[in-house]
C-alpha cells in the first residue's frame, strides 16, 4: 500500500465533492448516525477518526457528546471547521500511535470508508491496540467498514471507478478530479478477526456492502 501521503493526496483533492458526491444522503446519515449513538453512553468522550467534514458531529453535540476530531487532509478539516460548532480538530494520521494518555475516550468512532486506506498490514493489525488503548475500560469503538461491495457501489453513485490489485487491494479513482487512492478490501470475517484482537467485537451488516463493527473495551 502506498500509505498516507495517497490518502491525503487523494481527500485533498476530493473534499469540496464530499458533501455532494460522497457522503450519504441526509436521510441515510440520519439512519445511521442514529445506528452509532444507540452505542454511546451519555455525555461521551468521543474520538471521531477521519472526522473529514464533520457530517457527524451535529448529531454527536445535540445528543451531549465531546467529540475531538481527527484527520489527515488539511482540506476536509478546514470545511469541517467552517460547518461545525466549534469542537477540538487536530490533523494527524489514525494509523500512527495516538498522541492520548490510556483510557482518554469513552468511544471511537472511525465512519464511512475511514479505514480503507492503511498505509500498511503492519499498520493496519497495529490499530486495534491502539484504540483499545485510549478507551477507558468499557469503552466503545464503532465503525463502519468497507467490503468491495461497497466500494463497487460508491464507484456507481459518485461516477468512479474501482479496480482490483493483488492482495485485497484494490485503486479507487475520483473520475473529476482524476484523484486515485489506494484501499484494502477485507472481508466481514477479516474485519471482525482484526478488531476481535484486541476489542469483544460484534459485526452487524450495515449498508450495502457494508459492516458495523462495535467493539468494546474489556473492564479487566
Ligand atoms: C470517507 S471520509 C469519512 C468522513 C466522515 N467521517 C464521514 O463519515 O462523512 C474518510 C476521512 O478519513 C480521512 N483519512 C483517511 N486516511 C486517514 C489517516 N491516515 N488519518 C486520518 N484521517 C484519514 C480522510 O481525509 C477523510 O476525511
């Protein structure tokens, strides 16, 4: 895998489409978001990962959650400042260790495609950890991960193309911008076998294509 620099690359050039082209309708980021907040308990501490636009976090601030945001694409983070009420954004790469003490967050959350593009397998297997690292005991991480089913349809809806690599990889081209980033295709199994390293993990199907992980932080 080519790593961040694709990544950035790639939702650089892409970010004043998102809202248009990429992100789910408002009725579809009603449903799910409202699929998400089920899992938060009040009043928490939330790391939103690839926070992008910000399309979650009115959502997370009228339900009384703290969401910090993170992300690599100065682009999406300068749109997400302008669209949301004030909430701590700092750029950085998830894939990286985390720059908070142990047990900082009640729930991480990693949306709609955001963990597509790792640098690395390395990188990718260490990310677990990490996350379960930052909840506190009992916290929550949910996120939505991509099949290439879904990649497949993103490719029909946004006008893009999607081409399979070796390796459950595979390129995805923004077709108006010319933007190409590269993705890893897991399957659910694969998803879940990933976070069940380190998370008590249950997988429901989500969109199409598309899994929910909700992984929890053992207490002992
Ligand atoms: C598909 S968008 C999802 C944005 C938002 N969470 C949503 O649901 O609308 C994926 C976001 O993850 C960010 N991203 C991709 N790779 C990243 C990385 N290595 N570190 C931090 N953010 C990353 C992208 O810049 C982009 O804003």
């Amino acid at each position: 895998l080519t790593g961040r620099d694709d990544a950035t690359r790639f939702f650089d050039a892409i970010a004043r489409r998102y809202d248009r082209v990429y992100a789910p309708s408002r009725e579809e980021t009603e449903r799910r978001l409202a699929r998400v907040l089920r899992e938060l308990s009040p009043a928490s501490r939330v790391l939103d990962l690839g926070v992008g636009t910000g399309r979650e976090l009115p959502a997370l601030l009228d339900a009384g959650h703290s969401p910090v945001g993170v992300d690599v694409s100065t682009k999406m983070l300068a749109l997400c400042a302008r669209r949301s009420r004030p909430v701590p954004l700092l750029k950085g790469d998830l894939w990286e260790p985390m720059p908070w003490d142990d047990a900082s967050f009640d729930a991480v959350l990693a949306l709609h495609g955001t963990l597509s593009h790792p640098p690395s397998a390395e990188a990718r297997a260490a990310l677990p950890g990490e996350v379960a690292r930052v909840l506190r005991p009992g916290g929550i991480l949910v996120a939505e991960v991509p099949t290439i089913a879904w990649f497949e349809r993103m490719a029909r809806q946004a006008g893009t193309s999607v081409a399979r690599l070796d390796d459950g990889r595979g390129r995805f081209t923004d077709d108006a911008t010319g933007a190409t980033v590269e993705a890893s295709f897991l399957s659910e199994d694969e998803w879940r076998a990933l976070f069940a390293s380190a998370l008590a993990v249950r997988t429901e199907a989500a969109e199409v294509g598309e899994i929910l992980i909700v992984g929890r932080r053992q207490t002992s």
